[in-house]
C-alpha cells in the first residue's frame, strides 16, 4: 500500500495537461482521465522487477492509483528478495522518500520511466549510475507508506502512468476502482490480481573485482581491471587464483602472472553462480546450468558435468574441499544447504535462513568450516563451530568469493 509520491503527481499532471487530458470533478476532488502520452518513444521490452523463473502476484486494491501494482512473492516470503531494473536505463533517483521509503527511479529513453518503492534498506544503486537489464537495485521491504512487504511498481510514458507491460504481456492492472484518486482516472471496477513469473533471466552487469583481506581490516582493493558478475577463488601452494563470469564464459586469472584473466572454455553456465576448489591438487569450477549444479576439473578439460543436485538458486554457489570430502553449499529458498561428495550429494538445510540468493562463498579455515552470504548488501560470516551463527563482517558487496592463505582469510567482492 502506498500514498501518491508529491513530484509524481505533480509531474503526471503537467504531462497530462500538455497531452490535452480531460478533466472530471468527482465529489469535491478533481480527477484527470487517462489519455495516452504520444511523443514516447516504443516501449521498450520491460521485464518484471524480480528475479527469473519467479512466479509473483499482481494486484491492486480500491484507493491505490491506477495503473500501481504491488507485487508479493507466491513462492514464500516476499521481504529481502531482490528486486531487479525491469529494463536497462539511467538511475534518476535512488534514495528516501516519505511515501515510497527507499526506492529507485530509473530513466529509459525515448520518454519511458520506472519506479521501484518500498524497498527495505538504501538501495544498491546510486544516481547517475547506468544499469543493465536484471541488475540488482535493492531488496523488497515495507518502508514508507507501507502496511507489508512487497514492491509497489510503476511505468511511465511521457510522465504519465500507463498500464504495465512484462515481456511484452500486458499486466492487466489497470483500474483502482475509485474515480477519486488520481492523478488518473481509469474507469471500471479494481482490477482482479493475477500471476505472472518473471523472464528477466538476461545476463547481469559486470562489476569491478576488489580483494579484502582479515589482517588489513578488510581494507578493499581493486584488482587490477577485472571485472565479473560474480567471482569464486582458491590457493594452490603461494598462488592465488581467481575465477570470474563474463557473458556465460568462466575465466582464470592467477597472481603470480599479474592477473591476466584467461578463458577456461567453460560456457553456457549462469551469470551468477560460481565456486572453485583445490580438491587433491585439481582445480574444480562448480556452476549453474538451469537450477542444475554442474562440476568441471582441469583435469578432464573443463567438461562440465552435472552433479545431481538440482532446484537451487541461479545466483549462488560455494564449495570447500575437507579431509578429502568436497562439501556443495547452494541457496534454496533463502535458507543454505550443504551436500557432499560421500552423500550422494543430498542437499541438506544448515539451518541459515535470510540470505541472498544472489552471492555465497565458503572456505574451510583451521577445520572449521565457514559460510560467507550476503544479507542487506552486507556480508556475514557463519562457522560450523558457532552453530552456524550468521556475523555481519562489515564488508559491503553483492557478489563474495573467499579463500585463504597463510593464516589469513580473504574475501573477493563486488
């Protein structure tokens, strides 16, 4: 739920009267009857502001706006889950609101816009920065003008708001039901509420690569002009090694040949799942291919198989290799399971819950196994020997990879 945003109602107004809209007086309070804007350009192919293969509720309700849509996840909680930029664009906008609380704005061209509301921490994004399709902005929240969580979401064309398209299907929310909200006036009873699942599956942005080590205070530097979607890292002896994805190709960049980041030949996998492991010598890359865990050696030239395990989030993806056993961790639902190589690879719940599905890292340190996930844009660490308490370590990334190397624990973000 969510009150009119002042400078969008202004704005829609302006527009409006410039498109030459009519005007009604509805019980003392004036409505304006949608017309549609002309000077737009084509609609751009909008996706839904969630992650792909999502299945998420549309609805609307009496007083809301015409046009607004709040959506809940269908599959469980809504609040944390990421919210992604429909299509790629300008942020105009990325801060506190009032009534929207933490949201985006973001300016596509050719007169189209997008609003993202709600959300339940400072957003991902800044203004001035340029996104790319499916890039995360935020989490879903219920700051503002907000009764629970969910994201409250907008298109607008030529600063009027028009009915939302998601892969070129129409949204089908229309009408709020009540001619005395505005600034728009669409006739007709509240549009009924529906399901759609998101096909915002494109490739996420690339980002800058730093390092962060415990024995300089997590201090982060760049490495070099490496850039990736999401990073995984080992040691081999005094060698660091790093592994990032770029357009579905895996790479291998290592720190005794000054980073130069090289082709695996791995291809086709998820842009955003990636973990790497020193197993007896051979290094294994684990990725994602459908929801599907695949495994490839440098010792079979990087063929990559699956595994068994399946039904896991696109986006995340860590492993440790100890007393021999090489240990699977996946995100399932925003809880983090374990599987194994001596199990038969069963993915079982470790019992940490609220996570990202969007970045995990593991190392095995001193025996201990530890867990690295990423809750609010921050990341947290987990120890088999806490019982798996989830600590912020005041790191900030959305994509984490972590090793380690003589003593020390090293986090890789971006």
């Amino acid at each position: 739920m969510t009150g009119p945003l002042a400078w969008v109602l202004t704005s829609a107004c302006l527009a409006l009267a410039t498109a030459g809209a009519a005007v009604l007086a509805v019980a003392g309070t004036t409505a304006v009857v949608a017309s549609p804007a002309q000077a737009a350009g084509p609609r751009p192919n909008f996706q839904m502001p969630v992650g792909c293969g999502e299945t998420w509720r549309l609805a609307t309700y009496y007083g809301h706006d015409d046009y607004d849509i709040d959506l809940t996840f269908t599959g469980g909680a809504s609040n944390g889950r990421p919210v992604l930029a429909s299509y790629s664009g300008t942020v105009t906008f990325a801060g506190w609101g009032s009534g929207g609380g933490w949201y985006v704005v973001i300016e596509h061209g050719d007169g189209w816009r997008t609003l993202y509301l709600h959300m339940i921490e400072t957003p991902m994004v800044a203004a001035g920065q340029w996104v790319s399709t499916g890039q995360q902005l935020g989490r879903v929240g219920s700051t503002g003008n907000s009764t629970g969580p969910h994201l409250h979401y907008e298109q607008v064309r030529d600063g009027v708001k028009t009915e939302s398209y998601f892969d070129g299907v129409p949204s089908g929310i229309t009408s709020d039901g009540s001619p005395s909200t505005g600034p728009l006036y669409v006739s007709g009873p509240t549009s009924p509420a529906r399901n759609m699942t998101s096909q915002n599956c494109g490739r996420a942005a690339n980002r800058q690569v730093y390092e962060s080590g415990s024995h300089s205070g997590w201090q982060m530097l760049p490495v070099n002009s490496i850039t990736g979607s999401v990073t995984a890292s080992m040691v081999i002896g005094a060698n660091k090694l790093l592994y990032t994805v770029n357009d579905g190709r895996v790479y291998e960049a290592s720190s005794d040949t000054g980073w130069r980041n090289l082709w695996t030949g791995i291809s086709g996998v998820s842009n955003n799942a990636l973990a790497a492991v020193n197993h007896d010598g051979v290094k294994i890359i684990y990725t994602v291919v459908g929801g599907l865990v695949h495994e490839a050696a440098s010792n079979n030239g990087w063929r990559n198989l699956w595994t068994g395990i399946s039904g896991v989030s696109n986006n995340a993806l860590a492993v440790i290799s100890m007393d021999g056993v090489k240990y699977i961790y996946t995100v399932v639902g925003g809880w983090v399971h374990e599987a194994n190589s001596i199990n038969g690879w069963r993915n079982l719940n470790s019992g940490i819950s609220g996570v990202s599905p969007d970045a995990l890292a593991a190392i095995s340190f001193n025996g201990v196994k530890i867990i690295y996930t990423v809750v609010g844009g921050m990341v947290h660490e987990a120890a088999s020997n806490n019982g798996w308490r989830n600590l912020n370590s005041g790191v900030r990334g959305t994509a984490v990879s972590a090793t380690s190397i003589s003593g020390v624990k090293v986090l890789y973000t971006a």
